[in-house]
C-alpha cells in the first residue's frame, strides 16, 4: 500500500515527498522516486507537474 501525504522542504530549499508505504513513513527526494515502484503513481497531478518542469528546466541548462 502506498499514500500521498504530502511535502516536505529541506533546509537547502529541496523538496522531499513524504509517503506513507507499508505503513511506514518515507521521505524520498525527487530523483529517488524511481527507486520506489508505485511513488511517482501515487503522486497528485500538481507534484507530477512540478517533476516535470524541472526536469524541462533541468534538461534547458
């Protein structure tokens, strides 16, 4: 089972997604999502967003 419950800022300005698998509690960067099947799924539709833009702007550089 894997939940949504948020975000998280980190104090360098990062942003961690926090969800809750297995019932246990994650915090996974951005570019860890891969590593956890079902995370980037589970994400709403403006997270998928925010992913999206900056790998565009990631990919610009």
């Amino acid at each position: 089972m894997i939940k949504y419950l948020g975000t998280r800022s980190t104090n360098d300005g990062g942003v961690l997604y926090v969800f809750l698998i297995n019932g246990l509690q994650k915090e996974i960067k951005e570019h860890s999502l891969k590593q956890y099947p079902g995370c980037y799924e589970a994400l709403p539709a403006t997270a998928k967003a925010r992913i999206s833009a900056n790998r565009a702007w990631l990919s610009k550089t």
